[in-house]
C-alpha cells in the first residue's frame, strides 16, 4: 500500500504541490487580515477609552437618536447613507454583527468608515494613515520569510504591474473590503527545483517501501516457521511430560493396592506409605512445574503473575527452609549476601524456586561432606546470585542441564527427578528478562543466575 502510495503521489505531486503552495500562501494571507483587523479593533478600543483620536481616525461622531452629539477629528458631517445604514441597523440588528462596516464611493475616492453600536461612535477612517500605520506592517511581518512576497492590491492596482505570480489573493475584512492582499512565491525557479525534488524523494520512498515489504515478508515467513517449530517442540514437551508421569502414578496404584489388599508386616507397610508419599510429592512438583510453564508462557512480564518482593529477604527465608534438608544429608551451607543491595526486588515465587531446585539437586548430587556456596553480589543492572558446591561437578557440557529431561552425570538411575527443573527456571527467568547458566566449578558445580532490575 506504501509502494503503490508512493507512486500515485509522484504521479500527481505538481497538482499536489500547487495546491499545498496555495494553501501555504493562503494561511499567509487568512493571517495578514487578522493583524489588519486586531489593529482597526485596537484603534476602536482607543477611540470609546478615552479623548484622544487615533491617528488612523480620520473623524469620529458621537450619536443619539440619530443625532451628532459630539464629534472629533476635522469638521463635517457624517454621510448620509451611513446615517441610514446605521438607523436600519438599530432598528433591526443583525445577530453577531458587532461592529457594523461601512463604506461609500465619495466624489473624493473611496470612503471607509465603522459604527460602534455600544458607546454610539460612527468613525470615518483615514485611509492613507491607515495603509502606513497598519497594513504596510502587516505586510512586512507576513512577507518577513523571504520565500514568500506580500503585497496590498488596491482598487486602481494593475495585476501585470506586481511582478508577482500570485498564489492565493483574498479581500480584506470589512470596511476594507474594497482593498485585496495577494501572497505568492518571491523565486519560482526555487517552487520548480522543490517540486522535481519531491518527486525524486516519492520515487526512492516507493523503491524503499517495496525493499521493506520484501524484507518483512521474509521476516513474517521466519516467524511462522519458528512458531511452528516452537508449538512442535510445546507439544512434544507436554507429551513426555504426562508420558514422565506415568511412572510415579503405576508406582502409586500399586502401592495402593498393595495395601487394599492388606496383610502387610509392619515393615512393607511402611515402604508402601513411603512411596505413596514421595511418589505424590513427585507428581505434584511435576505439575506444578508444568502449570507454571504454562503461566510463564502466556503471561506478560510485568502481569500479576509476577510478585516482586526484596531480594535479599527472599533469599534469607528460602535458605532457612533449604538448610535442615541440607544438614541432614551431611552438606555444608555458606551464605554470603553482604553485597545485596537493601533496594533490589526480584520475582519472589521464581526466585524462591531456582533456590529450591538449585540446592535440591546439590542434595542429590554432590555427596555427603560437600560444601554448598549462596552468594550474592552487584552487576551493572541488577544483581547476581551465585550457587556452587563442591561435588563432582557437572561434566562437559554443563549447558544441556537446562534441556527437558536432562540430568546431571551424577544422578543416579531411577532416581526421583524429571529433568524439567532448570528447564522450566531457564524459561522464567527468561520471561522476566533475566539469565541462569551452568558453569564447571573448581571443582564442582556452579549455577549463575542474573536477577534483572525491575521494569
């Protein structure tokens, strides 16, 4: 639609640039009646304020009932077709005609004159005056842009003797009516260079509109197939995710069975209760993780789904809840946040979760007698929390931990743990425009994660 646009105005940009010459000269012209009229309005002002006569006065009468009752300015009387304008007028005022104009073609040339209705004035204007004082201002101001040229064309004025191309000509308000402005270009060759300009610059617009059109057909056409590979790979993450459920849910129907069926000893009552519990407690955090996917990947950055809350007493609370866990399986806990900013927030549930996952599988993995490291320190934007440990580490290639379904080399096989951990932190705190990574420790495990500042 821009190319063709684009074309359609190079076609017609003459007609079009005349006409927007004309326009501008006519704005030009519309504004050097109003200076004139603000400046005919003030002398009136003037005139009903006090004693002294406006230069550009040339008589003023004061009437009552159609009478002179006092009269300024040199003698003589008021025209006697304006005595019975203005009578008509007073017997019948039109709506909204304050003052009332007048005029009159006098044996002397042209006479221009206003009554005042209000303090009663009729004024007889000085015409010469009133050329020096206001209009040739006026023209002056208006033509001031040297573009432009602004002359008065009074009734004798001959057309041909402007040496002006006029673009736009218009009378002037009443009682001047009889005398015309005029605007137009002061260099035409400069309208002629600008028009053939115009139309270059709609020529390479239309070339450039079409290169964008291509270009963002290309770019629509990659965003589908990346969508479309994007919706392959949702798919397949919730069908191994429900496939990942299965096991947990058989071993929980046996369980249950197990025990309907009844005559169990103490002892094989209990491992049935204790799979029944970690197996649920298995599958709820499955689901959870998957709904909160879910969320994540529907939900605005800045929506209610996030709650911001200060980072440092996030973190304080969720490493005492980690820290008897820990402890019971013979690790270590350092806890260094004396570089978190008092001021910094962070999302509280995502953030609350990457500690959970993070020291959880530094339970499972590292091995009794390993130390596990919380630090947090400053960054340019935002802060940055550092969970490290020193067990055996997380093999080569640390970054496929945060593929679904993948699990560190120390994981033991069979042991409870999806893989959709740090798969599903990775997606959160992408979402919020943070990062979390992997890193090979020395030795060891180390997770980085940049918490962002909040938008």
């Amino acid at each position: 639609m821009l190319t063709a646009l684009s074309l359609a105005l190079a076609a017609y940009s003459k007609d079009l640039t005349k006409e927007a010459a004309r326009a501008e000269c006519a704005a030009r012209a519309s504004y050097l009646g109003f200076l004139i009229q603000r400046g005919l309005e003030a002398r009136l002002d003037d005139l009903a304020a006090g004693p002294s006569l406006p230069v550009e006065i040339e008589r003023a009468w004061r009437l009552s009932e159609g009478a002179v009752v006092e009269q300024r300015g040199a003698e003589g009387q008021p025209p006697p077709a304006w005595l019975a304008e203005v009578a008509r007028f007073e017997r019948a005022p039109p709506p909204g005609l304050r003052p009332l104009p007048l005029s009159e073609q006098g044996p002397r040339g042209l006479r221009a004159g206003t009554w005042l209705p209000g303090p009663g004035w009729l004024v007889q204007w000085d015409l010469p005056a009133l050329k020096r004082a206001l209009v040739e201002p006026a023209l002056s101001e208006v033509g001031a842009d040297a573009r432009y040229r602004c002359v008065l064309i009074e009734p004798d004025t001959r057309r041909e003797e402007l040496e002006l191309k006029l673009r736009f000509e218009t009378p002037l308000f009443p009682p001047l009516s009889s005398w015309n402005v005029g605007v137009g270009y002061a260099d035409e060759s400069a309208l002629r260079w600008g028009l053939r300009l115009q139309t270059a610059v709609l020529y390479l617009l239309a070339l450039g509109s079409s290169l964008l059109l291509v270009t963002s057909l290309t770019l629509f056409a990659r965003r589908e197939r990346r969508a479309s590979l994007q919706a392959q790979v949702r798919e397949q993450f919730l069908a191994r995710a429900t496939h990942e459920l299965q096991t947990p849910l058989a071993l929980l129907r046996a369980s249950v069975e197990t025990l309907q069926r009844g005559s169990l000893s103490d002892s094989d009552r209990e491992r049935c209760l204790g799979i029944v519990g970690r197996e649920e407690e298995r599958v709820t955090r499955t689901v959870r993780r998957l709904l909160r996917y879910l969320r994540w990947e529907s939900a605005p950055p800045t929506g209610e789904l996030w709650r911001w809350e200060p980072a440092c007493e996030v973190i304080a609370s969720a490493l005492d809840d980690a820290r008897p866990g820990l402890e019971a399986a013979g690790l270590s806990l350092e806890v260094d946040l004396a570089e978190c900013p008092p001021e910094a927030e962070a999302p509280c549930e995502l953030l609350r979760d990457t500690l959970s996952e993070l020291l959880a599988n530094a339970r499972k993995h590292a091995g009794e007698g390993a130390q596990v490291s919380v630090r947090l320190t400053r960054r340019e934007a935002g802060v940055r929390l550092i969970v490290s440990d020193t067990g055996p580490g997380l093999g080569p290639n640390p970054g496929a931990l945060f593929e679904p379904w993948k699990q560190g080399e120390g994981a033991e096989e069979g042991r409870a743990g999806s893989g959709l951990g740090l798969a599903l932190l990775r997606e959160g705190w992408s979402h919020v425009g943070g990062a979390i990574r992997a890193e090979a420790g020395d030795p060891g495990a180390r997770f980085v994660v940049d918490l962002p500042p909040r938008a």
